[in-house]
C-alpha cells in the first residue's frame, strides 16, 4: 500500500497541529562503529547483524532480539554517534516511515507498553533524526503516534510487570508529555505512575527488586533520558525521582569490577564495559558505589583496586524475575581491572543462545564462588529456576578497624533440610593485598540424620589467570594476565583443581578453571578458613 494510504488512516482527517515543544538531550555516546554499520545498511545488535535494504517491517518477528531492538528505537543513540542530523535523518526518518506504514494505524503487538516506552524516550531525545522531514503529512503522521502513544501507556502502564518494564513504559509517557507541546498538564499523572513503578520495582537503595545488574544499567538510562526530558522542558525534577534516579545509579556501581564490566550475579555476564562507561559519564548524574545495600543484596568491600563482592541477599520471585539463581553468600573478586574470582554467570537478556540445560544448571549453586552442603542448593529451586519452599533469611554485620574490613554473613538456606547454618566471614586488607575467608556450618535446629555430611566450597576462576595447585593439596598459585601472582592457602578440607566455565560477554561460554575445596561436617558442624594474597 502506498504511503498516501497510511498516512491517511494515521491523519483520519484530522488538520490539528501538533509539535514537539522541546527536545530531550540524550548525553549517553553511542558506538560509532555500530552507527557506521547502520549508516551502510546493517544494524547491529549483541552479536547479531540484520540488513536494512528493502526492509519489511511487517515481517519483523518481536520475538527475536534484534527485530524487538529496531522497533525499540535505541539504535538512533549509535546512528547519532556516527553521522550528523542531515545524513542520520535520511536513514531514522525513512525507517520511522515504514514502522508508521505498518505499526501506526490501530495498535497491535509493536505497541506494547514497555516496546512502546523505550520508543517514546529516544523519539523524544532523537526528534531531529526522525522529524526533520519537511514532508508535512509525515510529521503530522508521527506527531499523531507520539501522542496516542503517550495516552495509551496512561492507561495501559500499570498492566505490565512489575519492575524494568512498568517503570521503561511510564518512563517514556512521562518524557513525551514533557516534550509535546500542550501535554504539560498531564506531566503529573506520568510523574504519578513513574514514582508508583519505582517503587514497586525498586529497593530503597536503588536496586532492582529482579537483582539483575544488567537491568539495573537499562534502569539508570531510562532514568537519565527522563531528566533530560525535564531538562528540555525547562521543569522541576521532582526531589523524590531524583533521589531514585541517583541510587539507581549508585546501586550499579555497587555491581561493577575494576575492569568496568558488571559482576555476574542471578544469571548476568559482564557484559560491554565500554557501552557502561558511556552510560555513567553521560546520565547526567554522579554518584559513589553502594557499599552497603539492602535488598539489593550486593556488598562491597574494596581497598586500593581489590573489590570483593558478596551476594548477601534471597534470590528474586516472580513477576520481577521469571527465574532465580542460588547464589547466597557467594563472592566474586578483582584485582584492578583483573578478575580473579568469579560466578560462572549466565546469558542475561540471551538465554537462546546457551542450551536449556546448561542455563538451568548455571542456576544453581555449584555455578557460584559458595558452599553447596550435601549437593543441594542453598535456596531450592525449581526446574524453571523458581524459588521452593521459602527463601533464606540472611544477617549480615560489617565493621571496619586499623588493619582490615570485615563482613559477616549468614545464611538459613540449610537449616530446615540439614540442621545446618552457613557462616561466611570475609576480611579484606586495607592495602588491598590479602583477602582472608572464614566458612563455617553451625549447628541450628534438628540434629544432622547422619553422621556426617560432605561439603564443598567453589571458587570459579576468570578465564585469564593460570592457576597451579600445590602438591600438597592446601593451595595454588594464582597469575593473572594483567595483575601481580596471588597465592591460595586453606584449611579445613582437600584442596583440588577442576575444569569450569564462565559465561563472556555475548553469553559466550568460556573454558576455565576452578579452586574446589572438599571438606564434611559432623554433628557438631565445621570450618574452612582460606586466604587470598597478593605475591607483591
């Protein structure tokens, strides 16, 4: 059908003249490289390449990650970074206008809210690469989507699930209303359901109830493109959006290494720490690492470029997360930009690309750097990842004295199957050359049935460092690519050296090795101590 076709059902007669009344800076830089590829007719997406010449936009599958990805729009921040408005525009408004030939007449799967709300958001900071024709008809056209769209997610919004999405589809209403000339009133109704939506889907200290560092960057960006989106306006950020939107970001800190990449807890990688640079010095905000979380889970001890992170909250519950990992009172650690030890991770937003059965089993606690009593998780799960009878309560206690800072976490994921209490205390020298660990199983509840119960502790170790056991089978050196050799001793347990994986950036498997101490406990429970030092 031709474009007088569709842009005559869009207008419906109407002559009302709509226009943006400001246009939200989008400070974020893209990736030069992926806005070239666009420019020459591919867009790129997480690994995946899909051409543009002669493109069919009804035959565009949402459920595939690349198409969900052009009808999200946020590849104008990458065309942006490539090309200026006179070029780029060609490109954004001549993909705006098939999306509009076959999205913008009734709405139908492509409007869904929180597709819908990532849409609005870079339409409204990227309005000159999508309205800068001077074709009338077109502009009007897509005015007349911006704005129905902006309805539409008033009534639908809150129909979505709780957390990223909900808060992605008021988000983008919010921004609209800001930057469509007459839709101020209705600026507090968005406000309304954005604050509502934060705080459904986010802890007091900023993280998402998922737990999922990688929503957690998408969170911190579509924070940001909502206070550009005032800041056009010339409006006031009311104090409490600011307040979420700074410890949003200060929760995502609390999750980066030293390399810029997030850790990967409940089932991330680290993802591209280049495009993480990029959204932290360009969101517009400041501020410094979480250390001290609550239902966010992650603390964070660091010293002179040591991180020791330790996951010290239960796994997510549906809606906010389909599936959970057992990932309680597990650590991961870094020297500078090296990691050294890690969780295997998982496929973040790529599940596809990784076997079912390996994603299920990187579920799991023997996937993690933890105690895994007995050969069970310490939260059970279901074959779909879900949490069973109940999650574990943990405790945790931090100080700080003249030599090291110190954590004490505890956990009841055993109790009621074993009688046992996890322990984990950690200390990290405060110049950043020792990390020493205390595990111990502590009698509670119901005496153990048997008479003793075997145990293991796991630390997964980054792909990049060779690792070499001792013969006597209490410890190994360590030596990092890009970091000084570090020695591992234990007591308690059997000390071996076995294969395993990580999951790269891409949710691409990698090969590597793991620490494994093998130990068992008796009625009256057990201890492992081990330490991490740095050779220099």
């Amino acid at each position: 059908m031709g474009e007088g076709g569709w842009l005559g059902r869009l207008l419906g007669g109407r002559r009302q003249s709509l226009r943006l009344a400001a246009v939200a800076r989008d400070h974020v830089e893209g990736d030069r490289s992926i806005g070239e590829a666009l420019v020459a007719g591919t867009l790129v997406h997480d690994g995946e390449r899909f051409g543009l010449k002669g493109l069919d936009v009804a035959a565009l599958d949402l459920a595939r990650p690349i198409h969900r990805h052009l009808h999200g729009f946020s590849w104008l921040r990458d065309l942006a970074a490539a090309t200026g408005r006179e070029q780029g525009a060609r490109l954004g408004e001549a993909v705006t206008r098939r999306w509009l030939a076959t999205h913008g007449d009734e709405p139908d799967a492509a409007w869904a809210p929180d597709l819908m709300g990532e849409r609005l958001l870079f339409w409204m900071a990227y309005a000159p690469y999508v309205l800068s024709s001077r074709d009338e008809d077109y502009r009007r056209a897509l005015l007349n989507v911006m704005a129905r769209a902006a309805r539409l997610l008033g009534e639908q919004a809150d129909k979505v699930p709780p957390g990223l999405p909900r808060i992605t589809a008021w988000s983008g209403m919010t921004a609209a209303c800001l930057c469509m000339e007459g839709d101020l009133p209705r600026v507090a109704r968005a406000e309304g359901g954005l604050m509502r939506a934060l705080g459904q889907g986010q802890h007091e200290d900023g993280g998402l109830i998922s737990r999922r560092p990688w929503e957690q960057a998408l969170l911190v960006d579509r924070l940001g493109l909502v206070r550009a989106a005032y800041a056009a306006a010339k409006q006031a950020l009311p104090d409490a959006l600011e307040d979420a939107a700074g410890a949003a970001l200060a929760a995502l800190h609390g999750v980066r290494m030293g390399d810029g990449g997030l850790a990967s807890w409940q089932g991330g990688n680290p993802g591209e720490p280049q495009r993480l640079d990029a959204l932290v010095e360009g969101c517009g905000m400041r501020a410094r690492p979480l250390r001290k979380p609550r239902g966010w889970g992650y603390h964070r001890l660091s010293a002179l470029g040591t991180v020791v992170q330790i996951d010290a909250a239960p796994p997510p519950l549906p809606p906010h997360a389909p599936a959970a990992h057992a990932s309680c009172l597990a650590i991961e650690i870094a020297d500078g930009s090296q990691r050294l030890v890690m969780g295997c991770g998982g496929p973040a937003a790529r599940p596809d690309r990784l076997p079912p059965a390996l994603v299920a089993g990187l579920r799991g606690s023997d996937a993690h750097s933890g105690l895994i009593l007995g050969g069970a998780n310490s939260t059970p799960l279901g074959e779909d990842g879900v949490p069973r009878k109940g999650l574990p309560e943990v405790e945790i206690e931090r100080k700080e004295d003249d030599h090291f800072s110190r954590l004490t976490a505890r956990h009841d994921g055993y109790v009621k199957r074993f009688g046992l209490l996890h322990e984990r205390k950690l200390a990290l020298a405060n110049d950043g050359k020792e990390v020493r660990g205390e595990d111990n199983l502590l009698p509670e509840g119901r005496r153990l049935r048997r008479r003793t119960l075997p145990f293991l502790l796991r630390f997964h170790i980054a792909p990049d460092v060779e690792v070499i056991a001792t013969a006597d089978a209490q410890g190994a050196l360590l030596r990092p690519r890009n970091a000084p050799p570090w020695q591992f001793r234990c007591t308690g347990g059997s000390l071996s050296l076995e294969q395993s994986l990580v999951i790269g950036p891409g949710a691409r498997p990698i090969n590597t090795s793991q620490l494994v101490i093998t130990a068992e406990a008796g009625k009256e429970g057990a201890t492992v101590n081990w330490q991490f030092r740095r050779s220099s």
